[in-house]
C-alpha cells in the first residue's frame, strides 16, 4: 500500500516591540526583527502549538502567504 506523506502548512508568529529591549522569558532568540516559522496542518493547530511553546509571549500568527517578510530583518528565527 502506497503511503500518504501529510505536508503540513507553514504558520509564522512574530514577537512583540518590547523583546527589542527587554529578555523573553522563554525563548531568547525572540526579536521583533524576526518570525518563528509554525508547521501545522490548520491555523488552530499552530497557534496552539505557539502557545505551547511560547506561552502567552508572542504577538501575531499569519497564515504564510498572507505574511510580508520583508518587514523583518533578521529573518527565520526557528522552526517548530
């Protein structure tokens, strides 16, 4: 039988303007010049797995396509 690999989709959460100066509790890669790439299969799912890895300490999740890299210069931060 022939097996059927799922892709997940690529979610991106961002971080807020104060962990420019201020430590994340969590994480301490976070940067608002930087996203966190989210692979899940819906957008509940990554943003439940955004909460489980980063608790309440991030600031928006975008739907890949609907994401403007641009505005962030650092760049990919990590991929869970």
């Amino acid at each position: 039988m022939k097996q059927i690999k799922i892709k997940l989709n690529d979610f991106v959460i961002t971080f807020g303007q104060k962990y420019r100066s201020e430590r994340h509790p969590i994480w301490d890669k976070a940067h608002p010049d930087g996203y966190v790439i989210i692979q899940a299969n819906t957008v509940e799912e990554a943003r439940a797995k955004a909460f489980e890895t980063f608790d309440k300490y991030w600031a928006f999740i975008y739907k890949k396509r609907d994401f403007n890299p641009e505005r962030f210069p650092k760049g990919i931060l990590g991929v869970f």
